[in-house]
C-alpha cells in the first residue's frame, strides 16, 4: 500500500474541507480526474482498539480491532518499522472477539507481543478520485482520532492513497506513482492555500499514540499481569 499524508495543522472542519475538495474535483480544477461515477463520497465514523505489535521482528507494526455494523470485527494489520511511504496492509473480517481477549488473540492465534494503546474513536470522509486517462482510482481521505478516554487528545490528516483500476489490463506500477505523485502536487497547493499543511508527512496513527502516551502514561490502557500459559490481557477500564 502507498500512501502520502499531511497533518492538518490547525484542524479544519473536516465535512466543510471534505465537501470544498469534492466540489473542486466536480468543477475540474484537478485536470484530467473527476470524482468516481457513483462512488464519490464515503463516509465512516468507528472506534479503533488498537495494539502496537513489538515482536518478532518480521511482525512489527499495528494490529487494530474495529467492530461492524452486524458483529464481530474487522482486524486491521499493517507492517513497518517506521513510518514511510509504502506500506503493507491486511483486512480480517468477520472475528467473534471480545474486547478482553483482544490481547490473549493476538498474542496466542498470531504469536505477537503486543503493547495495548489507548482507543481512539476515527471519523472519516472519503473522496473517490477517478483518472479519466488510465482509470485507476485514487481516494482522498480526511480523517479525525480521537482518544476515547480524552477526547482533546487528537490528530487530524488528509491522506493520498491508490485504492484499484478499472482496467482489465495488467498495470504499470511506475504509472500509479507517477499519476499519483501529480494528483498529490495538485492536493498540497489545495491545503496549502487554505493554510491547513504545506508539507506532506509518513506520520503514522502508531506514532500518534504512541506520543500520546509518552506525554500522559496515564493514557496507556492497564494490562493483565502475565503468567505461564496465560499471555497478557487487556483489562477494560472500569464504566
């Protein structure tokens, strides 16, 4: 997965940036690309139980639990070591987990040591970005997190990413990066002009957190005392 980020600073109304953007892509301002027929606009708004996996080395990165609208939830994992550009992702759908084996699933199922972090309550909006000369696909995302436990602990962005093609035929990847490189030249002088971002970042929603608990360790969420045979857990905080 590739992707380019930008941290608004200061934060904007994301539905009001949200719908200016649509509206610039409608009138043509980004020459070449229109919003996708049908699939213009998306919204999301979910809560996000989210682990920092530690080990083994070749796991290193996040695993998060975010619940659907039927049951279970959605496992969410990406692999890095540092923030950058490109990135591997992966969906699991359809767990039945509940949220005090959240932890024990991790580490027992998928052999991860994990570090729990404080969840976060995502509201999203996406903007379905259409090349008229290749179809390939392009979604804009402008996103809010926030702690659940503080909500004035929050980041918000505005991310570039490749979602897929329309073509039947096989796509060069040098044409994606390159096509995308031109439509993120085209979103940072739209940010930059409103005074949200100039420069666009790999600042992950892991570092995120990660600052967060750094600055208030009292954020962090309290794990179970691990034993033999029973790998920590994460005990829910009191309602």
């Amino acid at each position: 997965m590739h992707e380019a980020k930008y941290t608004l600073d200061p934060a904007p109304d994301i539905w009001a940036a949200s719908m200016e953007l649509l509206k610039a892509l409608r009138d043509g301002e980004l020459e070449g690309c229109r919003p996708e027929y049908r699939e213009e606009f998306q919204i999301h708004h979910t809560e996000n139980d989210f682990f920092d996996v530690t080990g083994p080395e070749s796991e290193i990165g996040y695993a998060s639990f975010i619940p659907t609208i039927t049951a279970g939830h959605v496992l969410k994992r990406k692999w890095f070591t540092e923030d950058t550009f490109a990135r591997r992702e992966e969906l699991t759908p359809g767990l039945d987990v509940t949220l005090d084996r959240f932890g024990s699933y991790l580490s027992e199922e998928l052999g991860l040591q994990v570090r729990a972090m404080p969840p976060f309550q995502r509201v999203r909006y996406d903007i379905q970005c259409e090349s008229m000369r290749t179809g390939h696909v392009y979604g804009i995302f402008l996103d809010r997190c926030s702690l659940l436990a503080a909500s004035e602990v929050m980041l918000s962005q505005c991310e570039l990413e490749y979602l897929r093609s329309r073509s039947v035929l096989d796509h060069d990847q040098d044409e994606v990066l390159h096509e995308m490189e031109r439509i993120n030249d085209w979103l940072r002088g739209h940010l930059s002009s409103r005074g949200w971002a100039t420069e666009h970042t790999y600042y992950s929603k892991r570092s995120f957190l990660r600052h967060a608990v750094d600055l208030r360790p009292e954020l962090a969420p309290v794990m179970a005392t691990p034993t033999p045979g029973n790998p920590p857990q994460e005990v829910p905080e009191p309602t």
